[in-house]
C-alpha cells in the first residue's frame, strides 16, 4: 500500500498545503496533533456484528457518509473497540482517503476510519471545514492515490490556525454560504426530478388494447464480441454498454430497437436506431412485423419503461441477464397508430427538456463546487 512518504527517524510530515493564512496576523501553522486528539479505528471480530441494533452501533468506511453527518447505522457490535464521541470528526483512512463526516453519537469505528477529537481551542466546524479544503491533498498529490494513510500522518496534517474568533467568524461565513449552495443545488435536484417525473407519467396509457411483445416483432441477437468495436469505424455498434461504439463491419440493415441482455446489477439499456450497424453477441436486436399496430419509436418508449421490471425478472448470480422469453412475453400498451404518433411527439418533447434540465443541473452541480472549493481556499489562506 502506499502511505505518505516520511524521513527515516522524523516525524512523518503530511501533504504540502498553501500555507498563506500563516501570514495573517494573530494566524499560525500547527499542526492537528498539536490541537487534536486522533483515535485510529479497529475493528472487533465479525462474530459480534448485527443489524438488530444490539450493541453499539459501528461504521467501517466511507460508505454510511452523508454530506456532512453520518448516516444512521445498518450494523451494530457488541464487543467495542475504539469509540467515537458525538461530535468528533471521522476520516475515511482507506481508499477513499480524506473524505470526513460528523459522528452524531457514541459510535463504534472500524480499521477505515479514524476519529479525529478536537481540543477547546478549536472549533471543531472550523477544522471540519479546513479538513474538507484539505481533503484533495490528503487523498494524494503529484498524480499519486493514497491507499491509506495512518495515525501519525493525520496529526501530522499542517492546520491554518486562526484566533478563537475569527474560527467562529469563518464557520459563520461558510455556514451560511454552504446553506445557500445547498439550496440552490436541492432547487436544480427538485426541477430534473419534475421533469423525470412528467416523462414517465406520459409513458403510461390508460383503457387501451394491451399486447404480447413476441406476437408484434422479432427478435434476434448480435453476433459479436464486445472487444469488436474499432476507433474511428463506418458504423454503431450496440453492446449492452450505454455508450455506442464504432466498427467498421454491419451485419443490419434496418431499423430497430436494441436491448443490453446483460448488466452486471440488472440496470438494462435501450435503443433506438435507424440505418447500418452491428451488434454484439448479448445484444437484443428488436424488428416490428406488424407495423400497422406499433411504431418503431412508440415500442421504444414502452421498453423504457420496461427497464424496472426486467432489473426485477433479470437471473444471474454475478452478471444479471435477460433471457428471451422474458422479452417475448412482456406485455405492452397498444393504442391506435394516431395515438402513438400523438404520445411519441409528446414525450419526444418532454424528454428533450428532461435532457435539457439534466445538462443544466450538472452544469450547476460543477459550478457549485467551483464555488465551495473557492470560498474554502479563501477560508484557510485567511483572505475571507
């Protein structure tokens, strides 16, 4: 594994940071194991794991974090080992390196995490917001990840130390700053989740003729492997990846709706094309023989929806995958041919907005956090 470099009998010195809050004045640099009590995580034997909440609740890493606090608990231990206080700050130690969140209780901590107690001098929202800031240079620098990172190297971490006061006049500043931007992001969240929700409202028919799949198309697959595709090739071709590839063969002619047969967690694509292309060997290809009752962009929008239940019917104990008389036996809406060219114009429109929406609220999500690492910086080189 790889941990950060130290000296040969020195102290181990952590990640490099700009360090130009020093240079305000009544600022210092010390560094966290002068102001701080750090407690390395161990983790009891498995024996003594449950989910029934007997015991102490206990977290192994990163993935019970939530933006700020931790989540609530899905396994408890009876036997304790290192202990986290309500409010003191862990750190993930292992691959994720860096990231913190707030214990918001008694807590047991396994071997991915580190408790980090603050002294009275520090405010412990002041040094959560600074380990934040620190977080890119923890996690590794020069290129380099670090795999994990000790108990010597965390107090080790260089800290902009700041009056009592100005800490609580910082956290004031970034507290409210950080609630707006969370607005703003849930206001961005709450819009793509209208639009979605307007989309897969209009894909649902109400008091219309229903029909099997397999009685309205045929449906074979690809023929090739997924390494088939080439750079720069003359045509698609469809794996069950959601991205398109190229390749400079077609064995297609047609147009057609293409199905991923298999998924490593059940989440099936789907495709629509018109023209020349290849698929490969797991991929469904879906033709229409009875065009005078459905349209080709119409059966699209019906397998969309479809996606839910065939995760739910997929097999497969590693790679989920969909067998053909799953397909063949879906049941589909079928209204007449003026109504599905009146509901595909519809949800073609909606759809594009829902596109529209998503690219805006990524476009938001990037700014934003432009934004918190740009006050953040502010923050610890004292110009706020």
């Amino acid at each position: 594994m790889k941990h950060f470099k130290t000296k040969p009998h020195s102290k181990p010195k952590g990640p490099e940071i700009h360090q130009g809050a020093a240079m305000k004045k009544g600022w210092r640099t010390k560094t966290l194991g002068d102001v701080c009590e750090v407690i390395a995580g161990q983790s009891p034997e498995g024996k003594f794991y449950n989910a029934e909440g007997k015991g102490m609740p206990f977290y192994q890493g990163k993935k019970d974090f939530g933006d700020k606090f931790i989540e609530a608990p899905t396994t408890w231990t009876t036997q304790t080992t290192k202990i986290a206080k309500e409010g003191d700050i862990l750190m993930s130690v292992r691959a994720p390196v860096g990231p913190v969140n707030f214990a918001t209780d008694e807590v047991c901590i396994g071997r991915g995490l580190a408790a980090i107690r603050s002294s009275d001098e520090l405010n412990r929202d002041f040094l959560f917001y600074q380990l934040w800031h620190l977080q890119p240079e923890i996690a590794g620098r020069e290129g380099a990840v670090f795999a994990s990172i000790n108990k010597a190297e965390i107090e080790a971490l260089p800290l902009a130390f700041a009056p009592r006061t100005e800490q609580h006049r910082i956290v004031g500043i970034l507290d409210e700053a950080f609630s707006g931007l969370a607005t703003a992001k849930a206001n961005a969240e709450k819009n793509l989740q209208n639009a979605r929700a307007l989309f897969e409202s209009h894909l649902h028919v109400a008091h219309t003729e229903k029909a099997m799949l397999g009685d309205l198309v045929n449906i074979k697959t690809g023929k090739l492997d997924a390494n088939a595709a080439v750079e720069g090739g003359k045509f698609p071709f469809f794996t069950c990846s959601r991205d398109i590839f190229a390749i400079d063969t077609y064995a297609f002619d047609c147009e057609a709706i293409l199905l991923a047969g298999n998924n490593a967690v059940g989440d099936f694509n789907v495709k629509h094309y018109k023209g020349k292309f290849n698929a490969y060997q797991r991929t469904y290809v879906i033709t229409v023989n009875e065009k005078n009752r459905v349209l080709y962009r119409f059966l699209y929008f019906q397998m969309l929806k479809s996606l839910k239940k065939f995760k739910a019917q997929s097999v497969g104990a590693g790679t989920k995958f969909l067998k053909l008389g799953m397909i063949k036996d879906l049941e589909i809406e079928l209204p007449s041919l003026t109504e599905q060219q009146r509901m595909v114009s519809t949800m073609d429109s909606v759809r594009e907005e829902t596109t529209r929406l998503a690219a805006i609220y990524q476009q938001k999500l990037a700014a934003l956090e432009a934004l918190k690492k740009s006050l953040l910086h502010q923050a610890f080189s004292g110009e706020l």
